[in-house]
C-alpha cells in the first residue's frame, strides 16, 4: 500500500458544484462522497478526524498541532470549526430571530460576485488616491506641467487618513499590537474593526438587531480586517464578496463560497500533509540516525561481500553478505518513509517536541479544550515565545535521538506503518538476493 499524499489545487475550484445543499443550519461540505482521497482508508478520512472518532495520534488535537507548528496554517481549521458551531447554534435559534437573518442565496452571492469584477477599486480608496495626489504631476484633473507655486512632485505628500484613523467621530486610534488584539493605547474594539472592515469593501453598515451580529464582528475583526489575528488567506475579491453578505446577514449562509475555499483546502492539501506526517513515528533525529544505520549495514554488507569474494574461503560464506544487507536495505527504506523500525516493533512513537514539556494533565481527554488553539477568537499562531522551543533546542542531539515514547492508539495508522514495513522488506530482500547472488556467481579471488 503506498499512499499519494501529495496534491496541487487547480486554479479555480467551483464552489456552486462542489457545495451540498444546505438543510437546517447544518455545515456545508464539499466532496462529502470521497472524503478519502489519495488512497487514505476511511478510517482516518478528514470527517472521522473531526467528529472525533479517531485514535490519538490522528484526532482533531493532533490536526490542531500540525497545522499550527508544522504547516503554520492553522486559521482554516480553526475558523472552520468555529463555522460547525455557529451553524449548529444558529438552527437552534427560535424561528422568529432566525427570520432577522435571511438566508443568503446562491444568486445574491453570483450578482455580488459580478459586480466585484466590475469595481476594480472600491470608490473611497479612489477618493483617498485623488485627495492625496491633489495638486501634483499625478493629479488627472490638474493642468499639464507645473507652475513655479507648483508644489514637488517627489515630496513625500501628506499621510491619508487610514480606515482605522477614527470612527463618527471616534478619537484617534494610535495602531495594533502584534497579535492584533490590542491596541498601543487601549484595548481594541472589534465592532469598529468590522466596521472599518464593511467601509473598506464599500459595504453598508449592518443591522444590530440581527442575532449573532457582535459575534459576526468578532469574526470580522480576528480573520476578515486587515491586521486581523488569524487572517485567513483569501482574495481581496472574496473577502469583499463575504463582507457585502454579512453586511446584509448573520446567516451561516453568508459563508458559502469562503467556507467552501476553506473547507478545500482542509481536505485535499492540509488533510493528506497531515496523515503523511502522522506516519513518521521517530522525530528529525531519530530518522537521520536510522538512514546512517541503513547505510552501515549495506556498506559493512558490500564490504564483507568483497572480502570473502576475494579470499580462498568456502563459497558459502559469502552468503552472510545478505544478512547485513538485508537489515541495511530495510531500515534504509523506513526511514526513507519516516520510519524506524525498532519504534515500529513496539508500535511507538517520539512525543513531539511541544508534548515534550506539556503539563500533566495536557495527557487529559479535555486536553483539546484547554490549548488556546481551540479558543475560535484566540491571539495569533505563532508559537516562537512558547517556553517549549527553548528547552528542545538546547536537548542535545543523542538525547532527542531517544526521546519519550508512546503507544499509537489509532489502528488505521498502525496498519499503515505495518504495509510500509512490509514493503521494506520485501524491497530488502529482493535487492539483497540479487546482490548475494552475483557475489556468489563471482569465482574465487583465492588473494589471501
């Protein structure tokens, strides 16, 4: 069994065609009927990943952590499973405030679609562009060439106003911190965010009134505006689609084709790197080391092979050859694919380096409910200040070859790692019988 973990998105994915149809407030879902592409089983299919019904180490925790320290991508997961919340609870409203929110349709969403295209820039960043190029060589409304009151074209024109400069009347808002949570001089508010937000796509301001709106503009502010925390990435296109529809809509609905996007991304690229990761049961190290051993043993076979070829010994010795390239040839084919052979043995695997120094109780079935990465309005992703990055790098390189280990619980993964490693050693054995077999057709060297 050989997994084909890799995969390019095309340049344009439909998001009308790939969309199932959206019934009761339930979360939309793209290739809902072949959710485990590039041969992984169903069993670790993205959807048992996330209605947690696999086994550490593939469950939704593990699938946090990877996109977060590994790929550094983990906005989409995360804003995704604030999505199937916010569906869910949105369905369970009463009628009568769902009725506040109407659904936002497949036409709405094409019209808007259309008229983006048309708008290659909103209007108030083209009132922003004229104000500041008033009076100089760039004005269109001004006169060819200059006069000598004319001021310099080079000079550095005034500072335009930004979008987040001040709100009816609002005082000055000085900048973002890092995180963009808060603010150098004060704590920030995600309702004038958002609003800055449907103001720069050249967007009304929405009703209050509708259910879920503060929340909404938490959204806004943490994955939409412009210096969000988590800002996910999508085109300034969609983004101004999105933000004319939750203008007019706190519908889930809303969401359609940014969800799809996110959603695609999920499955077909973020889902297969992750499997194929979860593979590898032996850290950096620990498969450098495995790939020299695989190498000694082929060498110290080769060698071994040659000296007794060339010697007046008995023919069969040279048969003890295949033994050191066998084990060579095998643990050389693991740890091409992430593999150690004496983890697997055991079916372990090395904690990884942020479970290294994880308190106690992270071992804990709520663990995944007590990492900030699950927080739907958390800071940013980034993870360099965290005290664990510290303390790994200063293990040295034999203690981090011999890392704690734990028991994989999930099956599906273990049979996997079980097929890789009997492909080594079919692979094993098969090389070294041709290379054995040619040292034995060789005559006697009879040298010493």
């Amino acid at each position: 069994m050989v997994l084909s973990l890799t995969y390019r998105r095309p340049a344009y994915v439909s998001s009308r065609s790939s969309l199932d149809s959206e019934q009761s407030g339930g979360v939309e879902s793209i290739n809902s009927n072949s959710s485990c592409p590039y041969g992984i089983p169903d069993a670790l299919s993205f959807d048992k990943i996330i209605i947690g019904a696999t086994c550490p180490p593939v469950t939704t925790r593990e699938f946090m952590d990877f996109l977060r320290y590994i790929e550094h991508d983990a906005e989409n997961l995360q804003f995704y499973l604030w999505y199937r919340d916010y569906s869910k609870r949105f369905a369970e409203l009463p009628l009568s405030e769902q009725k506040l929110a109407p659904e936002w349709t497949a036409e709405h969403a094409l019209a808007e679609k259309t008229n983006a295209e048309k708008e290659k820039l909103p209007k108030k960043i083209a009132g922003n562009a004229a104000a500041m190029f008033k009076g100089t060589d760039f004005d269109r409304n001004g006169k060819i060439g200059m006069s000598d009151a004319a001021p310099n074209p080079f000079n550095t024109p005034p500072r335009t106003p930004s979008a987040h400069d001040g709100y009816s009347g609002a005082p000055s808002i000085v900048g973002y911190s890092e995180d963009g949570t808060t603010l150098r001089s004060g704590t920030i508010d995600h309702g004038k965010r958002a609003e800055a937000a449907f103001d720069e796509a050249g967007a009304l301001q929405p009703f209050t009134i509708q259910p879920y709106r503060e929340e909404i503009s938490r959204i806004i502010a943490t994955y939409l505006a412009d210096g969000g925390s988590r800002l996910l990435n999508l085109s300034s296109k969609e983004k101004a689609v999105l933000l004319k529809a939750l203008s007019v809509t706190t519908h889930p609905s809303a969401f359609r084709d940014v969800i799809a996007t996110v959603e695609w991304s999920l499955r077909h690229q973020a889902h297969p790197n992750f499997i194929r990761w979860t593979i590898c049961n032996g850290n950096k190290p620990r498969q450098t080391f495995a790939r020299g051993l695989g190498v000694a043993g082929i060498i110290a076979g080769i060698v071994y092979g040659i000296v007794v070829t060339l010697s007046a010994v008995n023919r069969g010795w040279r048969t003890l050859a295949f033994l050191g390239l066998f084990i060579g040839i095998a643990t050389l084919f693991a740890a091409w694919k992430g593999m150690c052979v004496v983890l697997h043995g055991m079916h372990h695997r090395h904690l990884r380096p942020w479970e290294l120094f994880g308190d106690e109780d992270e071992a804990s079935s709520d663990y995944a409910l007590k990492k900030e990465s699950f927080d739907s309005f958390g800071s940013a992703n980034s993870y360099e200040d965290e005290p664990w990055v510290a303390k790994y790098e200063k293990r040295n390189v034999i203690r981090k070859i011999f890392d704690r280990e734990v028991w994989i619980q999930e099956p599906a993964l273990r049979q996997i790692q079980d097929t890789i490693f009997v492909q080594a050693l079919i692979t094993a054995f098969a090389i070294s019988a041709i290379i054995t077999a040619i040292f034995l057709a060789v005559p006697a060297g009879n040298f010493f």
